[in-house]
C-alpha cells in the first residue's frame, strides 16, 4: 500500500463514523431483521398500523423526525449572505440539483423498470418503482454531503452555503417537482398530502433546527452546540434511521421474499443516475475550472440524495409496505460505498482542477 493510500484511508477513517463507513452493512442486517419480525411476528405490524394519522404510521414519523432533525440544525442560513463570492461553484449545484437530476432520474427508472426490466416486474409495482426514484431525485444531500466535503478536502464553509441554499430551495420546489415528475408517470397525488409531507418531513425540522440553533449557541456558545450538542443528537439520525428500516421491512417481507432479486433490479437505475449525475457536475466544474475544494462538493451534493426526506415522503404518500418505499430504501442500501468510491476518483482527480494557491497571513 502506497503512502498517497494510506493517507486517503486514514482521513476516510477521520472523516466518517464507523456506523456511517459500514451503513450498507447495518441496512441488509435491517431488511433480515425486519423481514424476519414480519413473518415470525406478525402482530408488531399489526399493532404498528393501527397508530396511523392521513396514512402515516405515526411511529415511524417520530422516528424520522429523529433522522431528520439533527442535519436540519446542522445549517446555518447566515452562511447564505456568502453565497455571491463563488457563483460558479453555487450555479454548478443548483442547476444540477434541481434542472437535470429529477428528470433524468425519472428517465432512468422508467428506461429500467418499463422497459429493459418490464419482463421481471408486474406494472403495478414498476410504476411504484418509479415512483420512489423520483422522489430520491428530487432531494439533493443535506448532511452527509459534509463528510463527502471533509473526504475531498472540500471548502467546508463554501460547502454549507451550497447546502443551506439548497434547502431553502427545497421548501418551495420539492413539492411541485415531485408532483409534477409523478405525474408524467400517471401517478396522481393530491395537492395536500404532498404539501403534508413538505411541511412534517422539510418546514418543521428545518424551523425546529434552526431555532434550536440560535437557542443553544445563545446559551452555550457556538463551540458546544457544534462540537457536543451536534455530535450528540447526531447519534439519534442513525439509530432513527435503523429502527424505521426494521419497521419498513417488517410490512416489506412479502414482496422481498416474492420478488428477492428485485432489490438488485432496483439498485442498477440508481447507481447509474449516480454515476451519471457525478459525471456531468464534475465535468462541467472542471471546464469552468472551479478550484477542486469547490468542484468535488459540488458535484457530491447533487450525486448523492437526502434519502430521510425521500422515505418520509413515500411513507407518507405511498405507505409503509409500497414499491415506492422500498426503493427509497434501496437508495440507503446502495449510497454509502458509492459515495466512498466517488471520494476515491475526486482525491485522485484533484490534478484536473487549478492549482490552489494559499495566499500567506498577514502578521
């Protein structure tokens, strides 16, 4: 092992936990675990079921609640008033994010679920495939693209303006994205439950994150509330994360144990659409010959998803036990060793871009 190696390894190790390196793991243990609470106990989905408010299964939805708060109050919004001092680097995301990601996810999972893999799977179900790749679409990363950032050496405070103005972004245009890409589908979804979904799932944590925020860093200072309060809560987003994959795949055995090679089939559209989209932002920042401190964070934050908000919504629009669920749930499964490959090809990359010059402090 070269020293060039060693060193990438050793700042992967610093740079994401061991639950977060070892996520795919921690998922498959999660779909044998449920699956197997489903089939041998069946009476904790029955009970699960009946705790339901507008078709979502309230448990679950404090569950996310948990996963999705702690990214939430990771933001700040004042970073925001940065956002003008690199455009090119904000233009490469948002243009990415939100005018080519969607609907060429949207292409992909109907290429593969219409059309090369209609053979294997029944209509129904591949519209609901569907379905669930178009709501992953639609939400770039909010938190994990930090230590995607880290991985590359990425300008952290240039990577938290990106994101903070991503998610203003998507209070407003997530919902009509989404209604509009299920609609091209002929899946139709009423106005109010999508807009339930933004408001439970994207305006109440996103709120509850940022005044807790003000509060704390008030209180305590902004050292305590990023190193210990953060750190602390950020433990609930994955044993949220666990425990709601437990409770999914408890209602998914059925149709894992009917269709097991399914997972796989669903897997291949949305390692493509990852590839595909980490290809066309790094490129396009490579001709505009972004400094790679901004180009690989760029071009992260759009490759990969907000897979929280995208099972809170199929959850909610489409229920616990859907196809549309389920393929939100394969995006979780098959996320992380991507991600950590695309680190790899950016750090060993990072020649393509401009050399950064590092101007001496004055004394």
């Amino acid at each position: 092992m070269d020293k060039e190696q060693e060193l990438l390894e050793e700042k992967e190790g610093k740079g994401i936990s061991f639950f977060e390196r070892y996520l795919t793991v921690w998922v498959a243990l999660c779909i044998i675990i449920g699956i197997a609470v489903g089939q041998w106990l069946p009476v904790v989905p029955e009970t699960l079921s009946q705790f339901e408010y507008a078709q979502v299964s309230i448990p679950v939805a404090i569950l996310i609640w948990l996963m999705i708060y702690p990214m939430m109050a990771q933001i700040d919004f004042t970073s925001i008033v940065n956002a003008g001092k690199k455009p090119k680097g904000l233009a490469v995301t948002l243009v990415v994010n939100w005018l080519i990601k969607p609907f060429t996810m949207l292409f992909f999972a109907w290429l593969f679920f219409r059309v090369i893999f209609g053979p294997f799977i029944p209509d129904e179900l591949a519209v609901q495939y569907i379905a669930g790749a178009v709501l992953l679409g639609a939400a770039p990363c909010t938190a994990m693209v930090f230590v995607w950032s880290y991985l590359t050496k990425g300008d952290a405070g240039y990577t938290l303006v990106q994101v903070s103005v991503n998610d203003i972004i998507l209070i407003f245009a997530y919902g009509p994205i989404v209604m509009l890409l299920l609609h091209l589908n002929n899946v139709v979804v009423p106005l109010d439950t999508v807009l339930f979904s933004v408001l439970a799932f994207v305006v109440i944590p996103l709120a509850a994150g940022w005044l807790s925020r003000m509060y704390f860093i008030r209180k305590k200072g902004r050292d305590w509330f990023e190193n210990v309060y953060l750190k602390k809560a950020g433990k609930f987003t994955i044993v949220g994360l666990l425990l709601t994959l437990i409770i999914i795949f408890s209602f998914q055995g059925e149709v894992i144990l009917n269709n097991p090679f399914h997972i796989g089939l669903i897997a291949v559209p949305l390692i493509i659409q990852t590839l595909f989209i980490f290809a066309i932002a790094y490129w396009w920042a490579k001709k505009w010959r972004l400094e790679h401190s901004v180009a690989a964070p760029a071009a992260m934050i759009g490759t990969s998803n907000f897979f929280e908000l995208s099972v809170a919504v199929a959850i909610a629009l489409f229920g616990l036990n859907s196809g549309a669920t389920l393929v939100t749930v394969v995006g979780v499964l098959v996320e992380v060793p991507l991600m950590l490959f695309l680190v790899r090809i950016a750090n060993n990359t990072r020649h393509w871009f401009p050399v950064e010059i590092q101007l001496p402090e004055k004394n």
